[in-house]
C-alpha cells in the first residue's frame, strides 16, 4: 500500500510541478486512516495547492480498550498500527511517531495531528451512529481477547464513537 501511494503522490507532483488549483484527500473505512496519514505528505510534496480538503469517510476507530501486556494495557489500533508497519514510514513524526512506536496511536491522534498540520484545509468526517461492519471488527477482536463481554451494542458504539 505505502509504496503504491507514493507512486502515486510522485506522479502528480511530477506531472503538476507548478501545484495544483484543487485537490481532494479522501478514503472510505481503512482508507479514511490512509488518507489523514497521506494528507500532510501529499501538500508537502505537491507544495502549491490553492484549496484543498480532507474527507475520512466511515471510519470510527472503535476498538477494544485495555489488551496487551503493558500496565494499562496496550491501544488494540495501536498494536495494529504498530504491526502494520505505520511506524516505519515517513508519514508521522513527533509525539504521532513516538505514539505510534509505543503502541498507543489511535485514528483521533491520527486525525488531531493532520488537522493541526493543515489549517488551511477543510476537513470533514463522515460516519454513521451504528456502523454494523465497524462493530464486528471490535467484537472480532474482543473476542481473539477473551474479554469477558465481547459484544459491542448500537449505543455503546455511538458512545464510543463520541468520545
């Protein structure tokens, strides 16, 4: 996936090398993360863009609180992350980076840092009050836990989702 984005992110740069008037940033479930994680490096390295927006579109990051083997318990999507890889690419620096490497980087810091990084970009959200999809991953990964109650109800994901 990195190496494909940037392919990508390069060939634009390449062919538009004076930037560019418009540009939109989006993805849809994962690709919402993949998108607030390239946001950054895409304005980077276009270097002019007039206007340009973010849309992370059906993507909570509603996981299960409390895994792992540190004291507190490990961020499930941060292991996740941290497995993933996203910790060896260029696309984090700073205190996202160090969060990433200790397993603790969630979609919010994710979305906190490209928004604090962008100013001049819109940025929206998209996301439903009970995603069924996004509750199975939590409930799957609940369950590959063994916690006592693996199930995730409509509300208590609104709830999560809010917070």
């Amino acid at each position: 996936g990195y190496q494909n984005a940037l392919s990508a992110v390069n060939w634009i740069a390449d062919n538009f090398p004076s930037g560019v008037t418009e540009l939109a940033v989006g993805g849809c479930a994962t690709g919402a993360v993949a998108a607030q994680f390239w946001a950054p490096k895409i304005l980077q390295k276009l270097g002019r863009v007039e206007k340009a927006s973010l849309i992370a579109d059906s993507y909570a990051g509603v996981f299960p609180h409390g895994l792992g083997s540190t004291p507190g318990g490990l961020s499930t999507e941060g292991a996740l992350l941290y497995d993933l890889g996203a910790c060896h690419t260029d696309l984090l620096a700073g205190r996202v980076l160090q969060a990433c490497w200790d397993a603790t980087l969630n979609a919010s810091a994710i979305l906190h840092a490209a928004l604090g990084g962008l100013p001049s970009v819109a940025v929206g959200a998209i996301s439903s009050k009970a995603d069924w999809l996004q509750i199975q991953v939590y409930e799957a990964f609940a369950r590959q836990s063994l916690l006592a109650n693996p199930t995730l109800s409509e509300e208590a994901f609104y709830e999560a989702l809010n917070e």
